[in-house]
C-alpha cells in the first residue's frame, strides 16, 4: 500500500476555465478534470496526496457569481481539517474578483488558497497551464521555518508571482504574466525557486476556526465617471432600484467633477441611504480624497474614500459587509479599514 504520511495533502478544486479547456466548433469551452490530469502527468512527481473536486458543470469564468463562490467557500470548509492546501483552478478572467470574494468569506483562513489558471489550455503545444498548476501546488504544500503554512490566505500564483488575492489585477489578455498587485508587494517569486517575501505574508497569532460565509450581497453599482458624462446618465444610475451601493470609479487621486448638479446628485443619493466608495481608476496609487478640491467636494457630498483598494477588492468587500447584517455607519467604518490586508491605511 501507498505511503501517505507526511506527504503534503492537498485538495484541488476545478471550476473550470482556460486551463482545463478544449477547442470546440464553438470555441473554446471547459472540459472535465480527467482530461486536464491527463494531460499532466507530472503532477505526480511532486510525491504529494492530490484529491481533488470539480463543478458539476466547469464554467468559462466570465460566468462566475457569488453561488458558484460559496461552492468554492463550501468545498473547502467541507475539508478545511483534512488538507494541508486548496489549490483553485480558475479562469482568468474574473480570478481577481474570485481571489478577492474568497479572502472575504474565508473567515480565519489560516490554511494556503492558491488560485490558479492558464492564458492556454493544459495540452496545448505551447501552453503555461502545466507550469502554473505544479508551482500552485508547491506553494499550496509550502511550510515555514516552524513547520507552518508558508501561505495563510487566499492567494493567485501565476507564471513568476504569488500575489496577495484581495490586491490583484489582471492586467492583459494576452501576456502570460497576467496578474499583478499594483499596491501592495509581491509575496514571492517563481523562478528556479520559489522564493517567499516573508515580511509581506499574513501571519496570524491564533488558530480560530474557520468561519465560512455565504451570504454574499450582489446589489450594489460600479459607476464610472468620464469627461462628459452627462446628468440624466448620474441620475439614472444612482436611481437603480435595489442597489444599497455604489463604487464610484474617479479620476487620479480620487478626483470628480465640482459641478454643482453632480454634487447634489451625489449628496442626495447618500441622504437616500447608499453608500458611496470611491475608487480610482489608475491601476497603481489610490485615493487622496482630501489632496485635492475636486476630491474634498466628495468627502463632503458623504462619499467614503477607499485608499488604495483595487475594484475588484472593492465589488467584493462591499457584497460581503453589505450582507454581514451591519448598519450604514458599521459598514462606513470598515470601508476605510484594512479587513484581510486589501487597503493601506496609513
Ligand atoms: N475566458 C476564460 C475564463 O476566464 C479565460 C481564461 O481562463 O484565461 O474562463
């Protein structure tokens, strides 16, 4: 019988995506797991005990929504005890939204989530699935010098980065490197070695259980501002039945028009009760809101600053607080506070 003592054990979850994808008449289109093992057989050089769970039906990742997350959620609470490590098959496409929506609803992950995908699929001549699989699966076996996991959050390990989940950005299509964390430093590089930037990981100094959550609150609005945008346009959008949110996407260091119906707009949406979060547009930096006129004009109209978050930390933080049963004012404070490391606050 096999020896599986001691082997890192770790558990793969397949939702589908480029990497495990076939060419079909109609595209490209997610296949079974089987196809996608078969195609790497040097998964089992690594030694480790791989298990692994699939979505009945893998999905393009452009479908992806908070049910197929609490999926995700659920699979790993399921066997959060028995697994050293989840590595999370993912298209490319809404990954950072996914990275970021699970550093949410992992309450007290203290376990590696490494997140991975590929620009071509496993199988394909020239294809990076192969490699973006096997290095996942190395950082999600990684201990730490006190036999610890080396990762304790939700990360995306991706060609030569391990970034942070709740930091990331895909920022091409087409480049293999397709992940970055414009704000906050890489947690480790992969090259011929992989090598940890320790003083960036999340360590934690208690072994909570984990608490998963499932109650993601989709209504919400991103709203992105441009030269010209006109008022019924404003008006039209922050009138959206149902929506309880809006991320509002603004200029450079958090900046908007000082016009006064663009204002009020604004001010008379906040006395409605929605909860207006500004975001920069630029990939890199963040919001000053008080550096500025145009941006201080904001903060008085009542819309709170995100600092340095990424949208899709963004989306994702406020469907989590906004169904974490708070009041207006608790939500307001954790907007500008750092949750699982996803903004700067200095
Ligand atoms: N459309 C694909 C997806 O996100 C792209 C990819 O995996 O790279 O599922």
């Amino acid at each position: 019988m096999e020896n599986t003592v001691n082997k890192p054990k770790i558990l793969i979850i397949y939702t589908g995506g480029t990497i495990g994808m076939v060419e079909t008449p109609d595209g490209l289109q997610p296949f079974d797991f089987s196809h996608l093992m078969d195609n790497v057989p040097k998964v089992g050089q690594l030694g480790y005990d791989i298990q692994s769970v699939q979505f009945p039906h893998p999905i393009d990742s452009s479908n992806m929504n908070p049910s197929y997350w609490n999926q995700i959620v659920k699979d790993i609470a399921d066997n959060y005890d028995e697994y050293d490590g989840f590595v999370v098959l993912h298209g490319t496409d809404t990954m950072a939204y996914t990275a970021s929506a699970l550093s949410f609803m992992l309450r007290n992950l203290r376990k590696p989530v490494v997140i991975t995908g590929s620009q071509l699929p496993i199988g394909d001549t020239r294809e990076d699935g192969t490699e973006n699989l096997i290095s996942a699966l190395e950082v999600a076996a990684a201990k730490d010098e006190n036999g610890d996991p080396m990762i304790q959050e939700v990360v995306i390990s991706f060609q030569d980065y391990i970034v942070r989940g709740c930091r990331s950005t895909k920022f091409t299509s087409t480049g293999f490197e397709a992940f970055r964390s414009f704000n906050y430093p890489a947690l480790g590089t992969i090259d011929l070695h992989i090598e940890y930037a320790k003083p960036y990981l999340m360590r934690h100094d208690d072994h909570l259980p984990l608490d998963p959550f499932y109650s993601m609150d989709p209504n919400i609005l991103v709203m992105w501002l441009y030269p010209g945008i006109t008022e019924d346009v404003v008006k039209a959008q922050l009138a959206t039945p149902g929506i309880k949110a809006v991320i509002l996407r603004t200029f450079g260091a958090g900046n908007a028009p000082t016009e006064q119906w663009f204002l009020s707009a604004l001010s008379d949406a906040v006395s409605r009760g929605l909860i207006i979060y500004n975001v920069t547009q630029c990939l890199n930096g963040g919001d000053e809101q008080k550096r500025y006129y145009t941006g201080d004009m904001l903060s008085k109209a009542g819309v709170i600053t995100g600092y340095d978050i990424t949208v899709e930390a963004a989306v994702t933080k406020m469907m989590f607080l906004l169904g974490s049963g708070l009041s207006t004012d608790q939500i307001k404070q954790y907007l500008t506070t750092s949750i699982v490391g996803e903004i700067t606050v200095e």
